[in-house]
C-alpha cells in the first residue's frame, strides 16, 4: 500500500472522528461529565449523566470528589434530577484558588463489574470568578422540526434557536410537558451553535398523531450562575412525517442521526474530493 493510501484513509478517519461531543466518559461506571474544557473559572460547576443506581452508590459512598494535590475536596450536590437516567448537578465545596491544577475523582461503584479502577479528569483553574448571571438576548423559539424515518425507527426532534450574554458558556435546565398534563420532564441540555435539540432520548413524541407540549427554559453557565427569568411556556406540536422539508427517509442505521446536515454535507463532499484524489495519483 503506497503512501497516498495511508493518507486517504487517515483523512478518513479524521472527517468521521472530528465532530466530538462536549463530555467526558468516565466507562468504569457509564458516566459521563460534562464539560470537557481543561480551563475552569475559580467557581465551576460539572453536570454528571448516567443510571441512577451507580450515581446514588457513589455519593452515598463519597466516591466522587476532588483533588488539590493530595488534598481531598467534597463536592457540593446543585440539583439532582430525573429517574432511572440522572442528571447531577455539582461544584466543589468551596471556591479553588486561581491558577491550580485539580482533579475530579469519580471512583468505581463497589457494585460494578465494569471496572474496579477510578477515574480522573484534570483541569487547571484561571484568575476569574463569575458570579454574573446569565441573560437572554433572544429567548427561544421553535425554528426546525425533523422527522427521519430509518428502517430501524424513526429519529424525531425539534430544534429551539436563541441567543444569551454571558461571560461564561452556558447550558440550559428544560421543563417539559405534555399539554393537558401536570407531569414534566426536566432535564439539562447543552447549547449548539444557538440552538437546543430536543429529541426522543428527552421528550416522548407520539409518531402516529400530532401532540401539543409546552417547554420552559432556564439558562445556567459553567460557574452555576442561573438567569434570572424562565422563558416559557412555549407551546409547540409534535414533529410529524409531513410535518416540515426536513422530514425524508432514510433505510440505514439509526445512529447516523447525531450528525446534523451541515456536517453530512462536509464529509459527503470532503470524501468525493479524497476519492477522486486517490483514483488519480494511485
């Protein structure tokens, strides 16, 4: 295999690796953290995703913690939400000195058969300490609805664009109902280049009829600052096969729908040029 070939199949493997989530996997529990940003205010907060029952393990056993050196930090617990599936909230419990290097400890669940090692994430604070809550600029608004049809099940979604000021990044705290229902659905979710998708892994979407929800929006950056109104509620129908343009069908695998269109269209088109690179000089 010449050298060109070596070439094409890394340019490959970089176009389908590149689009990278915001998280950090921790696999000895099936956790993830997010975000992934190395460099911290002096005040962060984590969001920690994952099954309940391994999350309620390790906090009642103290398992997740941070590291100053050989200086152990509790954490402090924000908010813990959801059910089988939880979304927890934490920050240190106290404010990290400037300029330091710490470590988030998540242990592994004594009842886990996954891995009895823990695991580590590093980051280094810097000089600030945001205590400015975040404020919106656009509050959101329903700007998409998709509907995919895969031969192994439809991908259902709907996408709310806004805009917010802040001197950190934020995520948003979504309340969600069925109209008619007092039972919500809350979840945390982070922001997309100005948007949030709201899909079938958060909302419950009837396939065979049109439904109407009522959503609310919260905004929270990385140092825990919350705005100070919720947005909402904002009614929006169900997204339907003929619903929108958006909707096609497509028999292939479900996963595939975690690339949005724009990135479709990049490694559709950088694979053509890399194609025709290689029939030419190989």
């Amino acid at each position: 295999m010449t050298w060109n070939r070596y070439f094409f199949y890394w340019c490959i493997f970089y176009l389908f690796t590149f689009y990278q989530t915001q998280a950090i996997t921790f696999e000895n529990n099936n956790l993830q953290c997010f975000p992934k940003d190395s460099v911290r205010n002096c005040n962060p907060v984590f969001l920690i995703k994952g099954n309940a029952s391994p999350i309620d393990n390790l906090l009642g056993e103290n398992r997740i913690y941070f590291l100053e050196g050989d200086k152990k930090l509790r954490i402090q617990v924000l908010e813990r939400i959801g059910g089988g599936s939880v979304h927890l909230l934490i920050r240190p419990e106290r404010s990290l000195n400037k300029n330091t290097t710490y470590t988030l400890v998540i242990e592994s669940d004594t009842t886990s058969f996954l891995s009895s090692e823990e695991e580590r994430f590093l980051f280094t604070t810097n000089d600030e300490f945001d205590s400015k809550p975040p404020t919106w600029i656009c509050t959101p608004f329903v700007a998409n609805k998709g509907f995919i049809q895969y031969g192994c099940g439809p991908s259902i979604w709907t996408d709310f664009v806004f805009s917010y000021n802040d001197e950190s990044t934020c995520f948003v705290r979504v309340r969600h109902y069925e109209e008619g229902s007092d039972e919500v659905t809350e979840f945390f979710k982070f922001i997309s280049r100005g948007a949030v998708k709201i899909g079938m892994d958060e909302a419950f979407f009837a396939t065979n009829e049109e439904r109407k929800y009522r959503v609310y929006f919260e905004l929270i950056d990385y140092s825990g600052n919350k705005s100070e109104r919720i947005v909402g509620p904002i009614s929006y129908t169900s997204p339907q096969p003929d619903d929108s343009s958006e909707s096609i069908s497509y028999l292939g695998c479900k996963c595939f729908a975690m690339y949005d269109k724009w990135v479709y269209s990049i490694l559709i088109v950088s694979a053509t040029v890399l194609l025709l690179w290689w029939k030419t000089f190989t």
